[in-house]
C-alpha cells in the first residue's frame, strides 16, 4: 500500500501544471546561467562560487525530476521507449560531469548549454514542431534537390556571363552559388544587378527569374510542406488526447457510422 501511494504521489507530482511550469523556469534559468558565465563580471571569486553553487542545484533538480517521472510510470520499460525521456535522462547524465575537471570542462560546459533543449521535451507544442519538421525532411529533400539545379543552372549561366565584369562576384561556379545565396536572401542584390547590367541591360532578366524561383515557389512549397505534415501533428495529438481523456475520437465515431450502416443494411436484406 505504501509503495502504491507513493507511486501515485509521483504521478500527481508529473502531472501538475505547477510542476511543469518549475521545471520550464529552472530550464529558462539554466540558459540564463550559462549566458551570464560569457560575461568578465562572472569570474571574481564570489560569482564562481555563486554559478558553482547553482549548477549543482540545476543538475540535483533535474536529475530528481528525471527521477520521479521514470517512478511515475506504470512499466518501467515503457519510460525507455520514448525517445524524449531517453533524449532527457542523457542529457541529465552529462551534464553531471563536473566542469572544475580540466580535461571535461569544456564538454561540461557545451552540455550544459543544451540544457535549454530540455523545453522541447516539456513543452507538447515544441514536441509538434520538432516532429513535424523531422517528418517533413524527406519531402523538403526532393524540393531541395531541384533547389540545388535551379541554382547551379543560374551559377554556370552567370559564371560564363559575368565573370569578365566581377571575377570576385562570378570568378567560378562556386563563387557563383555564393553570390546566388545573397541574391536569394536580398543582401544587397541589387548593387550586383545594377553592376552587370551595366554591360547587359537585360540581365535584370536573370535576377528576377532567379528570385522568383528560389525566394518565392520554393520557399511557399516549403512553407506548404511542413504546415501540411504540422497539421497531421495535431489532429494525431488531438486524438491521443481524446484517447486519453475516455471520449470517442473520429477514427471511433467512423468506425460506429460504419458499423451502423453494416447493420441498416442486414436489417433491409431481411425484410426482403
């Protein structure tokens, strides 16, 4: 009995918003830390101290909190088949090394910095984005992959006409998908426009094409792309969470219209 009631204090403890809302304030706090070690005022002796004293205090909370979650659940080899608690426990694990260890202080520290990572985990909608855009990579690949040809179509043309006009701009096709990059995200594009139409009036031709292309249909297909799979995201979150709560979701209530209609269909079959 006692084992039960302190594994449904656990639960409860996992399960307030309260407790999630501290845990998101420790993460926020940690990244905090961490930025205000970059400052000089952070090495006098009493700071060191202080920041010492703090990252113990973060990593105690965090691996307490680790902690309760895995007593929370039910199968204890369920809480390592989700990758976010396996991603959590690793990085709580890490970031036990002790930075005042020369040789690991380094990778203490960088550790230390994904901590902030920790709110994707927490936070279900940071969850969605992140799924939705992982999901979405191998469609975003194929638009890359014609991406890349547009770009080097334009390159190769640019490179064979421009290069006499600014070889440090169109020297090779190289420079060239460099300089392509800064006329896609209109970092002054328009001086290099301006340059070689000075020798070919109608080059503006070849910029507006190229921008049209890359910063405009490509970009809305990307856009297009990850907000069609975000989408799926949510409605799946939105039926676990139906699943969860007890009520019937729409995969449920389809699957009793079509059983109703199985039935409405046998009953006319008899009375025939």
């Amino acid at each position: 009995m006692k084992a039960s009631s302190l594994k449904n204090t656990f639960i409860q403890i996992r399960s307030n918003k309260l407790f999630e809302i501290f845990v998101v304030t420790v993460i926020i706090f940690s990244a905090l830390l961490v930025g205000a070690k970059t400052y000089d005022a952070s090495n006098t002796s009493t700071m060191l101290l202080v920041t010492k004293f703090l990252d113990w205090f973060i990593s105690a909370f965090f691996l307490t909190e680790i902690t309760i979650r895995f007593l929370a659940e039910h199968k204890k080899r369920d809480f390592f088949k989700s990758f976010w608690n396996i991603f959590d426990t690793l990085i709580v694990i890490v970031s036990l090394i002790p930075a005042d260890d020369a040789e690991l202080a380094v990778i203490a520290r960088l550790v230390r910095v994904f901590r902030v990572l920790r709110m994707i985990s927490i936070i279900p909608e940071l969850r969605i984005l992140l799924v939705s855009l992982v999901k979405a990579l191998p469609q975003l690949g194929y638009v890359m992959l014609l991406m890349f040809i547009i770009f080097y179509i334009y390159a190769a043309i640019g490179s064979t006409l421009f290069e006499a006009i600014n070889p440090v701009l169109w020297g090779d096709i190289t420079i060239s998908l460099l300089t392509l990059f800064r006329v896609m995200t209109f970092e002054d594009w328009t001086d290099v426009m301006y340059e070689t139409m000075e020798v070919y009036p109608l080059s503006w031709v070849f910029y507006l094409t190229f921008i049209f292309f890359t910063a405009f249909a490509f970009l809305n297909m990307v856009i297009g792309i990850v907000v069609g799979v975000m989408e799926q995201e949510n409605a799946k979150a939105r039926a676990e969470k139906l699943e969860e709560d007890g009520e019937p979701s729409l995969k449920d209530i389809s699957a009793q219209i079509t059983s109703l209609q199985a039935q409405v269909n046998t009953l006319k079959i008899d009375k025939h």
